[in-house]
C-alpha cells in the first residue's frame, strides 16, 4: 500500500481528499450538524483526523515527519497568534470606520455563531457554548493542517517540487471549502450564479490561505504557527468576535476576513522571501 501511494502521489491525494470531503459533505448536507446544538460539522474532522493516523501508518511516518513537531510549540503558537493579531486589529477597525460611515451605531458582541453565507446563523451565549466552539475549533485546525500542509505536501514533493506540491495542496484546500456554498444551494439559499460565484472565490481565499499555511511551515519547520493562525481566523474573529448593528451582525464579515487574510499573506511572502535571501537564519 505504501507503495502504490507514494508511486502516484497526486492520485493517491485525490483518492484520500475524495474519501475526506464525502464525509464532509454527508454531514454538512444529510446531517447538518451545524444546525444542531453544536453548532459545529465536527464528525468529518475527528473521521479526518483517524484517516490521517492510518495512513501516516501505512506510510511508517510519525506526526512529526508531517510538521507536529516537539521542539518549540509555545513558540510558534505564540507567534501565529501574533500575527492574527496584527491582521485582525485593522481590519476590525476597518470594518468599524465603514459601519459608522455609514450611521451605524455598531459595538463589539463576543458570542458563538456558526458561519453562515446567508447570515442566518443562530447565536449561542454562555460558557459551555464558547467552550465547545474553542474545542471543535482546535479539532478542525489539527485535521485541516495535519491533513493539507502536513500529510499532502509532504506526500505530494516526494515526487514534486516544494512549490508544485504547495500549490497542490492548497487547490484541494479551496475545494475543500465548496461544501459550504453547496449546501446553501441545495437549501435554496443561493441560485447557480451565487453558488458558482461563491465557489470559485472561496477557492481563490482558501487556496491563498493554504499557501500561507504551507509557506509557514517551510519558515518554521513546523505546523504550529499555521495552527495558531488558522485557529485564530476560524475561532476567534468567524465564531466568538463580531460587530453588531441595528440591522444585523457581522455584515461585513468578508471584508473583514479578506482585508486580513491578504495583509497576512502579504507578510508571510515578505517573511518568506527575506529568508530565502538569508537561508542560514531561521526564522
């Protein structure tokens, strides 16, 4: 098995993506977890996570071949932070400076929500509910990057260039994220034309995230600060820290997530190409 994998590395990823997103799409669409009291499509990421064990067995490799690293977790959580900190902090700000041009009378709100395209999504107050968004947040970024930074890239440049497989990995992560837009189709809450729009710019958002993810892992050696990053754009600044207005919540929440994610990504390129000029420092 280990062979036929590793003969054909772009096949064998599509084969495991294609197992991975039909259990996405079973539970998002058939069982609509996120609708329930967890507010979460979780089951595909704990299932992800035990297919990501087998075949990081049938392929003799340890979590930390894949980027789990031992040496310096603190550290590189701690800088991923930081840097979701230093994206978010303006583009809340922007998000502000819009919302009041535009006579709105907008504050912070800190509450559970489950993303929705629609906005549509129920807010959920209180300890328990927060705890559970954080715990399933943690679960979705060790499946999402231990699956696409971790077991693909490092499958993929077995027999392809770094940036080849980088690039790879990052495609299936955009299409990954076409679920979402789907199941609102399928729910009559987008037509074809929202759906196909919505499907090729979650692939172009989710796909520059993927690079930046991957591009942290080959900074650091590990997959921690991409971890951190994505835990913090998917937990905190989607799910717990919204804007209120009178008229609704989080409305500009695209533009928030957009003006972040690419002033991150523009960093981590700055980052990136210092270090390839000056390869002996690390970073």
């Amino acid at each position: 098995m280990r062979e036929k994998i590793l003969k054909n590395t772009v096949v064998s990823c599509w084969v495991i993506f294609g197992i991975l997103i039909a259990v996405h799409a079973f539970e998002a669409i058939v069982l609509k977890m996120d609708e329930t009291v967890f507010g979460e499509n979780f089951i595909n990421k704990m299932f992800g996570i035990l297919v990501l064990w087998l075949v990081l067995r049938i392929l003799h490799l340890k979590w930390s071949d894949i980027g789990f690293a031992g040496n310096g977790i603190l550290k590189n959580i701690a800088r991923g932070a930081a840097l979701s900190a230093a994206v978010f902090i303006p583009a809340y700000a922007a998000e502000f400076l819009i919302l009041m041009g535009r006579g709105e009378d907008v504050r912070p709100g800190f509450f559970t929500s489950g993303f929705s395209l629609t906005g549509e999504a129920e807010i959920h107050t209180g300890a328990g509910f927060i705890l559970m968004c954080v715990f399933f947040n943690i679960i979705n970024v060790v499946m999402e990057e231990g699956t696409f930074r971790g077991l693909f890239y490092n499958i993929l440049k077995t027999d392809r260039s770094e940036n080849t497989a980088m690039l790879l990995q990052a495609f299936l992560f955009g299409i990954w994220h076409i679920v979402t837009p789907l199941h609102n189709l399928i729910e009559k809450q987008l037509d074809m034309g929202g759906f196909i729009g919505l499907s090729i710019g979650y692939i172009i958002l989710a796909g520059i995230m993927g690079i930046k993810w991957a591009l942290l892992y080959r900074i650091t050696g590990s997959i921690y600060m991409g971890m951190a990053d994505h835990f913090f754009n998917n937990c905190i600044a989607t799910n717990l820290l919204h804007t209120v207005t009178e008229s609704g919540t989080d409305e500009l929440m695209i533009l928030r997530v957009l003006i972040a994610q690419l002033l991150s990504f523009a960093i981590v390129m700055m980052i990136w190409k210092k270090q390839k000029k000056t390869p002996h420092r690390s970073y």
